[in-house]
C-alpha cells in the first residue's frame, strides 16, 4: 500500500511538472529578420533591436547570443551577463550553462563566473504505465486500467506517455491513440520522438513524415504540420526549427514561427 500511494503521488508530481513547464509563456522569443537576430514579444513586436547573429531562448531571464563565431551570454533587458568569448555555449539550465572557451569545457552560473562544483546529479524518473499490454499472435495490444477501452492487438508497438497518450506502430508507421482508445492520428509518421537525448520526456511529441518535422499538441493533434528539415525539443516555450531553405528560427506553443 505505501508503495502504490508513493507511485500516485510520483505520478501526480511528474505531471504537474511537465504540464507547468509546458504552459511557460516566454516574455520574450528570439525573433530572426533576415541574417539578424533579435528578441520579440508573443505579438511579434521586436523589443530586444537585431544586433546578433543568432540567439537562443531566455531560460530564467538568461539566454545566449553569437556573434560571428563566438557566444556570450545576456539578462531579459539585453544587458551582458558575460563578454562574447565562448566557442560553445548551451542554455541554463539548474542554474548553470555548459561553455567551451580555449578548447575547454566547463559550466559557469548565472553571473557568469565559472563553477568549480560537479553539476548535481538528476533523478531517474520512471514513467507509469496507464494499462497493461496485450499480446496475440505476435501483436500487441492494451487494456487501460481506468474504464472500459481497449486497444486490439494489432499493433507492433505501443508506447505511452505522461499525458494519457498511446503511440502505436504498424510496420514502420506510428500513429496516435487517446486515453479514450480514439485513434486521433492514423498511422502515417515515420517516427514519433517523445524522448530527448538526455531522457526527459518531450513537452510535445515531434512527428516525422517524408523528411519532414512538426509537432503534436497535448491532445495528439497535429500542432505544427511536418514542413521543418530540424526540429527540436520545446524548452522555456520555444523550440529552434529549420526550415526547408535551411535558415533557423523558432516557434512558440501555438505553433507561430518568430522570424520572417
């Protein structure tokens, strides 16, 4: 019994946090013009000017900038956090940001100073099923444990995750079912990525069709229709694509690209 009560509330916390990150509202997005970069509001109004040659998203008011080859890193009033000298730099993220400088690698903290201290190892987080899988000669299927629905075996593979979704695949085709047993896309996607690299569970799913990426909502619908050659994970609210032209920029959750 302590055992089930600690996994609900494991449930409970890892969705409240997920949904939380997922509802971020960026004040401020980087927005591309041309070659330029600057930041925009959610209306697309610039407010940071077009100074940089490529920007990436504030993640607790501190975001990096490039110019020419070189990063440095800014607050969410445009102001230097550091001086543009690194030759690699990656976003903050639990108060520290990995950077490269002189052929070394090494994170620094929010006001830039270097940090001596290993970063704090994560827990591994383990995601709860909603059912249980259902085999038959050779395919699977599900049963949910809450109501009635249930999902034939007809299916190669079936994944879940945090928001009640099933991704199912026939052959080499994924397709997505709802907690109601509602097919909500038909197998069409090359590849549905609900894991990053790191392990974290994606806020939104990325979908692949013919080369191409978009992006599914919190319901399974299609967010942002496959037309990106690249397409990262959403973080802060932004998520960095690249378009068939090869220039990037980013999108916010409603799917509305922040450059021209």
């Amino acid at each position: 019994m302590k055992h089930f009560f600690l996994s609900c509330w494991l449930l409970l916390f890892l969705v409240t946090v997920c949904a939380a990150q997922l509802h971020v509202t960026p004040r401020l997005i980087p927005f591309r013009q041309g070659s330029q970069w600057g930041y925009a509001d959610q209306q697309r109004h610039l407010v940071l000017p077009l100074r940089y040659d490529e920007a990436g998203p504030f993640v607790d008011e501190l975001a990096w900038v490039r110019k020419g080859t070189h990063y440095g890193y800014i607050d969410g009033a445009g102001n230097p956090v550091t001086s543009v000298q690194f030759t690699r730099a990656g976003n903050f993220h639990l108060n520290r940001a990995t950077v490269e400088l002189n052929g070394e690698t090494f994170d620094i903290g929010p006001g830039g100073r270097r940090l001596v201290e290993p970063a704090p190892e994560e827990p591994e987080t383990d995601y709860l099923e909603q059912g249980d899988l259902v085999r038959k000669n050779g395919k699977v299927g599900f049963r949910f444990s809450v109501g009635q629905a249930t999902i034939p075996a007809e299916y190669d593979e079936i994944r879940d995750n945090y928001n009640g979704l099933l991704f199912v695949r026939q052959g080499q085709q994924w397709g997505v079912i709802n907690s109601a047993g509602n097919l909500v896309q038909p197998v069409q996607f090359d590849n549905i990525q609900t894991i990053a690299n790191n392990g974290d569970v994606l806020l939104l799913p990325i979908v692949a069709k013919g080369g191409r990426y978009g992006y599914l909502d919190e319901q399974g619908q299609i967010l942002v229709e496959p037309q990106y050659r690249e397409a990262a994970p959403f973080m802060a609210g932004v998520a960095r694509v690249v378009t068939q032209a090869g220039q990037p920029g980013y999108i916010n959750t409603n799917g509305v690209e922040f450059f021209e």
